[in-house]
C-alpha cells in the first residue's frame, strides 16, 4: 500500500481594523513563548525613495478590490495589509510558487520586503491621527516541523514580527485571540473560533486606523436624504454636507479628496456617473490611472455630501487570490514553501486566507471600526466659476489614502448603507 501524503496548511490572517471605540476588559496574558524575546531585529536601511513601485502597489489594491467586488454588495479591504501578509508568507516561497506570488504583487519579494520597511515605518502619527501596523508569526510545537531560521529572522527583519512557538491548542487560540486584541485596542476581540486540523502555522497582520476631521460637522450640515440602491431601493439616510478643495473625475466618474486634520490622510470618493453601475466602473480602473488621478486632482470648489454609514466586511480569500494568478500556493502537492521549512513527509500549502474589516464614518472623524468625520476645507482653493457639486447619494467607490504616496490604505464599495 502506498504511503498517502497529509497536506499540512498556512492559515494566513490579514486584519483591517479602524478603532473608534475603546472595548471595556483588557487582553488575557499571551502564555506562549516568544522568540524574540531579548532579541534585536538586524538593521534595514530604509529605501530613499519608494515613488517607483507605489503605482504597483495601487494597481494591486485596484485587481484585489475588482477580484473581491460583488454586485450590490458592500465591500472594503485593506490591500497594504494583505500585501503585507502576503509579503512574509512569500518569504518561505521557491521556484514556482515565488514566481507567481510576485507576479500577483507587482513587485519581487526582496524589493516588497525593502519596499514596505520603508513604507511602513514612514507612515505619520500625529495628536488627531494614528495607522498602526503589527505582524506575528505563530507555528506548532512539532518535532516533525523545522522553520528556517532565515525566515524568521527577514520577518523580524522587515516586518517586526513576533514569533511564537506553541503547541496548537485551545490555549493558543486564545492567544492568538488575544494578540489580536491587544492590536487592534479591543476593536476584534475574538477572530479565531477554533484551530484546525493540519494548521502549523499563522501569519497575522493588524492593520488600525483613526483620524478626526479639522473640523467637525455641525448640526445644521447633517440633514436627512436619500440613498438609491442600484435596484432602485431607497434607503433614509443622514448626510453630512461640506465644501471641499479637491475634484476627482475621470471619463466614467467624477468625486473628491476630503483631508483629515494634519493633511497626512484623506477621504476619497468616486461616485461613477449616472447609468455607470459600480462593478462597471471598477472593471475600467487600472493602478496607473487611480495612482494618477489620486497624485493630480483638480483644485477647485466641491460641494459635497456623504451619507453617515457604517460597514462591516469578511472574505476567505484563497480562491480570490488563486484566480488572480498564484494557484500553485494553495496546491496541496505543488506548493513550495521549502525557504520556510519543512514538516515530515508532507508539504506545507497555504489553506486559508482570512480577511476582515470594519468601518464607521460619521461626524467627528474617521476611526477603525467606528465614525469617520468628513473634513470641511474652506478657502483652501480658487473657486471656480460654477463650483463641482458631487453627493453621494447612490453606490460610490471609497478609499482611505496616505497623502504623501496616495496609497489605499482601505477601499471599499459602499452600495447598501442598511449592511
């Protein structure tokens, strides 16, 4: 009888989370232990100018979201926190497996690593406006399992990833759910429910948002409206009603950049023209011509209205991220992850992709998970003659940009504000 090979699986965690509130309770002690404990990640220099590949990592978020995007739904993902993940599970990639996850990111594992070091720890903090970002790495503690220590150490390296090796077991899903916790302010208190058969390993990233507008919404700029599906529905909603100093438009859309206080991050919308459905004016973008639009927007007054809404948003991701081109590393037989490790007479796959986001926007400010305060921008530009008006008072695609590289930190599709 012939010996039958046990696929052992990657369960790779990519979570996007805005914190608006601060949870009652704390994190539970994390009882496994720690690699890098006492331990120094070897210096990185930082790249001087990382200009060249924002627009591949634009062109990812745009094939992610196009990928992820079902009609009439809402959707909203954080592609740097799922290129983040990617990027150090791509780490322990060879051969053909390596090739396809870098043609999937746009860019070769060791310029991603240098690539996202750089980019990663430039992002600004400031007294009205926080992004963190956090990454660990969680494997069994199974003598049929070797992690290559290089793995690990480019992890620490570049990602500041912690490393924990402990037995897979309720305990570590606690852990783990504790860890996630603790990153995310209490925002997700719990993403594991169980820890499955086969699992040796889990890479994490946390990715947590918030900023307040310059100026909060008065009272007298909130005022009822009404939402239209593309089905025709009408929804009541509230809208918050602002002039701004930033028009987007291409041929199929026009929208607007609204700033949050410090100038450092930005709201911005694009709200595809009558007759254009969402789905429709996605499948038209490209990274180019969004990195493009985002980086020269045009200075002039727009009248503005966004609706208060509030969304929540979950996707496995593999069978997306299979179709855009990396098959080979959810092949139970194919997949070569042998910069990883190894685990005895069978091979290591990735098994899950597992993604999840919250988000609320409303009158004080954008958090992770909570409200998002539009932005009033008042004498910031010329007016023009006629000034732009642009209500989203119908499905519109969403972003949470960084202004200095006009990246997508988030970007969604907000068509159903009942979801």
């Amino acid at each position: 009888m012939k010996n039958r090979k046990i696929s052992v699986s990657i369960i790779a965690f990519f979570l996007l989370v805005s914190i608006i509130i601060n949870l009652s309770g704390c994190a539970l002690p994390i009882s496994a232990e720690n690699l890098m404990d006492g331990v120094k990640s070897c210096s990185v220099t930082p790249l001087d100018d990382i200009s060249s590949h924002n627009a591949a990592v634009t062109d990812f978020a745009v094939r992610l979201l196009s990928s992820t995007e079902e009609s009439g739904k809402n959707t909203l993902i954080s592609p740097v926190s799922v290129i983040a993940a990617l990027a150090m599970t791509a780490n322990g990639a060879s051969g053909h497996t390596l090739s396809e996850m870098e043609q999937v990111l746009g860019i070769t594992s060791d310029e991603l690593n240098l690539y996202l070091y750089t980019y990663l720890n430039s992002l600004p903090n400031g007294d009205k406006y926080k992004l963190s970002v956090a990454n660990s790495i969680w494997f069994t503690n199974d003598d049929k399992l070797t992690v290559n220590k290089t793995f690990l150490q480019k992890n620490a390296d570049y990602y500041g990833a912690e490393i924990y090796k402990t037995p897979f077991s309720n305990q570590t899903k606690r852990d783990i759910n504790s860890w996630v916790y603790k990153n995310t302010d209490g925002m997700i208190p719990k993403i594991l429910d169980r820890i499955p058969d086969h699992a040796i390993m889990y890479l994490i990233n946390t990715l947590a948002f918030e900023a307040e507008w310059p100026e909060y919404y008065k009272k007298e700029q909130v005022r009822d409206g009404i939402f239209t599906k593309e089905n025709g529905e009408r929804q009541d909603a509230k809208f918050m009603y602002s002039s701004e100093g930033s028009y987007l438009s291409d041929e199929d859309a026009s929208g607007f950049i609204k700033y949050y206080s410090g100038r450092k991050y930005a709201f911005a919308a694009l709200l595809p023209d009558e007759g254009v459905s969402v789905s429709e004016y996605i499948s038209s973008l490209n990274g180019e011509k969004l990195h493009t639009m985002l980086a020269n927007p045009t200075r002039t007054t727009v009248r503005t209205a966004i609706p208060k809404f509030k969304t929540e948003y979950e996707v496995e991701m593999s069978k997306i991220l299979s179709d855009m081109g990396m098959p080979t590393a959810f092949n139970v037989t194919f997949a070569d992850f042998s910069r990883l490790g190894s685990y005895e007479d069978q091979n290591i796959y990735i098994g899950r992709v597992l993604h999840k986001t919250f988000i609320e926007v409303a009158e004080r400010g954008t958090k992770a998970g909570a409200a998002t305060v539009v932005e009033m921008k008042a004498g910031s530009a010329a007016p023009s003659d006629e000034p732009k008006v642009v209500y989203l008072d119908r499905p519109f695609v969403y972003m949470i940009i960084d202004c200095e590289n006009n990246i997508p930190l988030f970007i969604g599709t907000m068509t159903d504000l009942n979801n």
